[in-house]
C-alpha cells in the first residue's frame, strides 16, 4: 500500500458528503470500506485506473458514526477489453476522527505558494500550545500554480502533515490555483459538490459556506491569454449565494456557529488592476450579513495577517462579523505564519501563530 499511494488520504468536506482523495503512484482501483458499506470510486459501474488520484464520496454520518475506514487498492497490471489483469488487494485503515461540540479547533493554512516545510511547522507549534485541530482550513493558492504534478503534490503533503487521514479537510479555491496548464483538472484532486468550488458543509455545530472568487483581476487581462471565464463563474455563484440565503439551512438548531470561507476577502476594496467585481463583493456582503448573519468570515489572500472588526479601515463593503486574513508569508525571510481557531459556548478564540511564536490573539465572543 505505502507505495503505491502518494500520501495518506485527504478526507474533504463538501455538502453531506466525505469525498476521500488519494493521489497515487501506478495504476489501481480503488474502494472504500465504512461500517458494511463499500464505496468505489468509479464511472458508472466502471472502476477507474486511468488516473493519477481517487476520490470516493462516502456520506458524512456514515464515516462520523463508524470512526474509521479502511482504503482499499488492487494494482492494475493491464487494462483490456477482455481479460484486464489486476493484482492482490491491499487493504489500510485509517481512524477518524469527526469533531466534538463543546470545543472544536480549526487551522487554516492558505498561501502557502509551494511551500511546506515551515508551513507544517507553524501548525505543530500551534499543536504543541493548543492542542491537536479538529479539521484543517485549506484556504487557497496552496500551490504556486497548476502546471505540473509536483504543485498539487503540495496540497496533499500539507493535508498529510496535519491529518494523516483522520480529520476532515475544508478546501476552498484561490486565485492562483486556477493558473496553469493543469488548473482545469485541479477539481479532479480538490472538492467539489454538485460540479462546483462553492458549496456548504458543517463540522460539529460549525455550519460553513465555502466561497470562491476565482481570478483577482479581469477575464481580459493579457495575463490570463484569453483562457478564463469568471465573470459568468461569479454570477453562477451569486445565484448559488442567493438560493443558500433563501433556504436557509443555518437556521437550524443543530447549528450554533456560522462561519464564510473564501480566499479572498472580498469585504475589501483592491487598488488597480484587483479593483474588479466591486459590485459583486459589495452584493455578496450585503447577502452574507442580512441573511446568514456569520460570527467569523476566515481568508488569506493578502499575505499579511489581520484581523478586522465591522466598520474598521478594511471594511468597505459592509462586513457582517470579524474578518480575519490567517496567513502571512514572506518569501525573501523564509517566514510563514497561519492561524488556529477554537470554537468554545461563549467564544472564538483566534490565533496568529508562526513556527516559533505565537503572533497574536483576538476573541470573539458568542
Ligand atoms: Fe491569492
């Protein structure tokens, strides 16, 4: 099994269901057994090997209530249309662990642009003083770039680092994950519900909305060559906003917090040639704080961290709760910080932290 698989699994959270994710070596199938359920991963009826990763979706309660899975591989030796050779299955279990609701601790890591090293080690100090996460934020431009298969590489060696399989896996798309000559099968490793980058999910009693704002500067821009269409993405996604908004499923007494996930904060304005959608983020806002009325909205993006109340200097189109940018890298000083989060009754505790430190604190109370 160790060889054949990358890394340990990725067990993402999107809508109701884990979608568990193994970028592999050589070719195999691959299946999913939790409680007496096996889940494949296949297309219609047909176990796929023409791939480099494996996604299973397994439905949340399922794998909350059975507390392990066990990944399941057969090497392909030769795939025909008669008589396809495979070899021995090789089995692994895995514990898992689904989040308990008195305390839940997140950490976010976004930005990290290829880096790993000093990454996972902001994160095992924040371990060493708070204690083990609950589920691990990834927050965007995680790579550099998709252009070749080492840049979504990064995205599960930080996933193994921080929950060698155990833990669920928030993921929300950055800007610069959407580059490069592999950036449209990036969804193939990453998830996704109902096709699409935007969608909820709910941890404990921490209900989410995962954002996606796409490219930070217009279609037309030379940069991109004429190979983006975000503006008509966007609009999809305010009317995905509007239907979350219209339904309602936070108001539901199983959820005590309500949190937005987005890379980019898109409560800020951006100077040229970012200055885009203005009337977008500015609707967007205006949903978010009538209707879902979140206690944190979590970003990165900015590359500095901060940590911005409701009316304060960055809050230009009309925050509803706490904006925090949780990530800061600076590559010249090969200096990286993220941020952990603890959920409690009466607060949110906020922590900037980088592999030596703890930067700052904020709370935010319930
Ligand atoms: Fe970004």
């Amino acid at each position: 099994m160790e060889k054949m698989i990358k890394t340990t699994p990725a067990v993402f959270l999107a809508g109701d269901e884990y979608q568990i994710t193994v970028p592999v070596n050589e070719s195999c199938l691959m299946w999913v057994k939790v409680g007496n359920e096996i889940y494949y991963d296949d297309s219609n009826g047909i176990l796929r090997s023409a791939t480099d990763v494996h996604k299973v979706s397994v439905p949340k309660d399922e794998l909350d209530a059975a507390g392990k899975y066990t990944l399941c591989l057969r090497p392909v030796i030769e795939r025909k249309p008669y008589f396809s050779e495979t070899g021995e299955v090789t089995e692994k279990e895995f514990m898992f662990y689904p989040a308990k609701e008195d305390k839940i601790i997140a950490y976010e890591i976004a930005d990290a642009h290829n880096t790993v090293g000093i990454v996972l080690d902001a994160y095992y100090k924040f371990r060493e003083e708070y204690g083990k996460a609950d589920f691990l934020i990834l927050n965007g431009d995680v790579p550099a770039h998709c252009d070749k298969g080492s840049d979504i590489d990064v995205v599960f060696k930080l996933i193994e680092g921080v929950t060698e399989g155990s833990i669920p896996v928030i993921f929300a798309r950055g800007n610069h994950d959407t580059r490069g000559t592999t950036a449209e099968i990036f969804e193939n490793y990453t998830p996704t519900y109902n096709g699409k980058t935007y969608f909820t999910a709910k941890i404990g009693n921490i209900w989410m909305v995962i954002l996606d704002c796409g490219e930070d500067k217009l279609d037309s821009n030379e940069e991109y060559g004429n190979t983006n269409c975000f503006a008509a993405f966007r609009k999809k996604e305010t009317k995905f906003l509007e239907k979350v908004c219209a339904e309602k499923e936070f108001d539901n007494d199983d959820v005590y917090y309500k949190a937005v996930i987005c890379h980019h904060p898109f409560t800020r304005k951006c100077p040229p040639p970012f200055n885009i959608e203005e009337d977008t983020y500015e609707y967007w806002a205006k949903l978010v704080r009538e209707n879902i009325k979140p206690d944190i909205m979590i970003c990165g993006h900015k590359h500095k961290l901060s940590f911005d109340l409701p009316g304060g200097e960055n809050d230009d189109f009309g925050q509803a709760c706490p904006v925090i940018v949780g990530s800061e890298i600076n590559f010249r000083e090969n200096y990286y910080a993220g941020s952990g989060y603890i959920f409690e009754k009466d607060k949110i505790t906020v922590i900037f932290n980088d592999k030596e430190k703890i930067v700052n604190t904020y709370e935010i109370k319930k």
